[in-house]
C-alpha cells in the first residue's frame, strides 16, 4: 500500500513543477494584451511607414496643445500644411497652404489683420469698424503711406519712417517735420492755412484776415484784418496797431487810439464805441456826452475848466486860471454872469418886453448892448461900448423857408441840414472851418474835419 502514496507524491510535485510558471506566463501575457490595447493608437502611427509624416504633424500638434491649452488646428488636405489655428479665446490665424506666410488674423474683439507675402500688415479692421490701408515702397518695403476709411491718408518718410502728411479725401492736406514728427502746417479746400511757428499758431483766411494764437494757453495772441489792422490781444484784445500808424489800446472799459501824427489820444467808451476824451500833447483835454458825442468840457492846460450845454455845444461857464468864474446862458452863449475871487459879480442885465415877456436886451458887463429878435429868438445885433455895431444875417431855404445859414456879429457862421436841421458846417472866429458827418439813420454825429486838420472820429470805427 505504500507505493501508491509516492505516486501521487511525484504526481503532485511535477504538477506544481510546471503549473506555476504557467499561469504566471499567462499573467504576463495578459499584461502585455491590455497593455498594448491601450497604448495601440501610438504604436500603429510610429511603427506604420506610409505615416511617417503624419506622426510629426501630430506630435507637433500635441507640443502646441500643451503650450496653447488645446488651440484647434487645421491642415490643407493636399499639402499637409496649416492652414487655420483657432486658440480657446478665438483669436484665429489663418496661413497660406503653400508658402506658410501668415495671411490674417482674427482676434475676439473683432480686429482684423491682413498680411502680405513679407509678413506686413496690409489691412486692419478695428472693432469699431475703421479700416487702415498700408501701403510700402517697393524697393525697402519701408511703410509709406495709411490709408483711413478711404478719406484720410498717411503718408511716411522713407528716410525717417515719421509721418510726412496726412491727406483727406475732402481736400486737406496736414504737413509735418519729418525730423522730429511736429505739426508744420495744414490746407483746407478753402484755402485755410494753418501753420505752426514755435509757440504760435498762425491760421490765414481766404478772408484776408490773419490770426495768431498761443498753442500752450490756447489764446487768441493777434489779428492781422485784411485792411492791414493789426490786432493784439492778452486774453481779450489788448492793442490794434492800423495801417495809417495809428495805435489802439484796449482797456476794461475803454479803448485808446494814439494818433501817429500828432499824438493826440482818443479815448472811446468800450461798449458803445462813442467817444470819451481827447488828450492832447499839450496837456489840453476835451470830453464827451456818452450819449450825443456833444462836447461837455474842455481842460486846458493853463488850468482854464470849461463846460458845455451837451444839447447844442454852447459854452455855460468857465473856470478860469485867477480863480475867476464867468457864466454864459446856454440857450444864446451870452456872458451871464462874472464872478471874481473877491467876490466881486459882474452880471449881465436882461431887458424883457412887458407885454410878450420875451428877452429883448440883454447889459453885457463889459457895456457890450446884445438885442434879440423876439419871433426867432436869436441875437440879431451886437453894440459895443463905442457904438460899433455888428449884426447877425440869417439866411433861409427859398423853398422850404427853413433856416440853413447864420452870420454872427462876430464872424461865426454856422450851416444847418435843410431837411434834417442838424449842423453841417461852422466857420470860427478865427477862420477855422468844421465840417460835420453824421450816421444817415441815427442822425448821430460821426465825425468832425478842421480845415487845421483836426479830425475827430466819434464813433470808433472797426
């Protein structure tokens, strides 16, 4: 009975003998399968010849995922080149098959870019619709002139690379200094000039007229008018210097003009343009009514103070150098009244018909006998105190029968408008004509003309 238990004793060994490394063959083998099924797709592209090319365009492509986050890439079919990329953000690069320039892109906000076979820029389209147009010279390919939305062109300097010009399809035409890239000038279709000088920007009108002004503080600097006025201003216009030589200064409330002949100053009220003042360079002065340019005082320089009736120009008193003070009526210009430091008066003595009680004499204090013609009430005679005597002549329209002429006894003579009744013409004691212009539709006194050549301007003129 014993031999049967070593049988199955050697039995049992050989089985574990050669079981063992079976199943362990088996596991490895079992390994290997799943492990090649899983890796099979790689395997099969790097041991298969006819895709060879395929696997570095693969392999390729897999580096630019890892580096752009999964970027979406397409090939031509023919060549095997890229053609488009597409990026997790949207921005696509689109190439040319062929060349592999790149040709356009496309960014997420809408931007455009194409580009030529140098790899410039030829074309932009920016989100808002803009469009730029490049254009480069031939030879260097140096960028030579931007077209904007087919209205506006930039032109460039070969040499510098810096804008030259920009030219609008309207016309206008904007220069620049090509060394340092600053502004020179711009034309405008109207013939506009704009120019910059320094600090200054000088604009000339198809006008005539010329204008200056502060580039930094942006000011109005000077005016140059198309009759040869030039105007200069410090924030509002300061002075006028016009072609006949004459000056004008401007102030907060005034403008002064200084005669380039005989230096007389003229003072106007800013606002209203009428005359103030005359200053005179013997220290005279003459001031004005604002509102009837009628004289109303004179300063002389010996001290003498006179005042006017501002309706009709006629003397009313005076102050005079001996502190003396003689007062005229400011209806007929007679001597009304002496008044001396002392205190002494002289006064005129009237004489006045009782009935009518029109002023009929009048008692001057140097015994000068002045009578009047009560219908007109004007001085028809004078009687000196040695009986010389002087008479006063009025002369008439013949066909309206309107007063136009009066020759006083002591040689003034003045003119009148027939129509309008207004002054046109004085001759002075002393010989000295004035001739008077006045604005036809107001009526308003524009200027008188000595034959001494005095001119006084009431009315500023522009």
């Amino acid at each position: 009975m014993q031999p049967p238990q070593d049988n199955n004793n050697n039995i049992y060994a050989l089985t574990k003998f050669f079981l063992i490394p079976i199943l362990l063959l088996l596991f490895v083998m079992a390994y290997l399968f799943v492990l090649y099924k899983r890796h099979q797709p790689y395997l099969d592209t790097f041991l298969s010849a006819d895709n060879t090319k395929e696997s570095y365009y693969n392999a390729k492509d897999s580096h630019q995922n890892m580096d752009i986050d999964s970027e979406i890439t397409e090939y031509d079919p023919i060549t095997n080149n890229l053609m488009k990329t597409i990026s997790t953000e949207g921005h696509v690069k689109e190439y040319d098959p062929i060349t592999g320039h790149l040709i356009q892109e496309k960014f997420p906000n809408g931007h455009i870019k194409k580009y030529n076979d140098q790899q410039q820029v030829i074309k932009e389209i920016l989100p808002n619709k803009v469009k730029f147009y490049y254009e480069y010279e031939p030879e260097t390919q140096s960028l030579l002139r931007v077209l904007v939305n087919d209205f506006k062109t930039f032109q460039y300097d070969l040499k510098t690379g810096t804008i030259e010009k920009i030219l609008l399809s309207d016309g206008t035409i904007t220069e620049f200094n090509v060394e340092n890239n600053q502004f020179m000038q711009e034309i405008h279709p109207d013939k506009t000039i704009k120019k910059l000088k320094g600090n200054l920007m000088e604009i000339i009108f198809p006008t005539g007229y010329t204008r200056e002004y502060d580039v930094i503080a942006g000011h109005l600097l000077k005016e140059i008018t198309p009759k040869g006025i030039v105007k200069e201003y410090r924030n509002i216009l300061h002075q006028e210097m016009l072609p006949n030589g004459n000056i004008r200064i401007y102030e907060a409330n005034s403008v002064k003009e200084i005669s380039s002949e005989d230096k007389n100053i003229t003072e106007y009220d800013i606002n209203t343009k009428r005359i103030k003042k005359i200053i005179y360079p013997n220290g005279d002065v003459k001031e004005f009514s604002l509102y009837k340019n009628n004289l109303q005082k004179e300063i002389l320089s010996d001290g003498t103070i006179k005042e006017y009736n501002i309706d009709n120009n006629i003397l009313i008193k005076e102050f005079l150098p001996d502190k003396s003070i003689k007062e005229y009526d400011p209806e007929k210009g007679f001597l009304l009244k002496h008044t001396f430091p002392d205190g002494n008066v002289l006064q005129s003595i009237p004489d006045f018909d009782p009935d009518s009680h029109k002023l009929i004499k009048i008692f001057l204090p140097d015994k000068t006998i002045i009578e009047m013609d009560t219908e007109k009430d004007l001085i028809i005679r004078e009687i000196a105190s040695d009986e010389t005597v002087k008479e006063t002549i009025f002369g008439y329209d013949p066909a309206t029968n309107k007063l136009v002429k009066i020759f006083f006894p002591n040689g003034h003579i003045k003119e009148f408008d027939p129509i309008k009744d207004y002054l046109i013409k004085e001759v002075l004691p002393n010989g000295i004509t004035i001739d008077y212009e006045y604005d036809p539709l107001t009526d308003v006194l524009l200027k008188t003309v000595s034959s001494d050549g005095q001119i006084i301007d009431y009315q500023l003129n522009e």
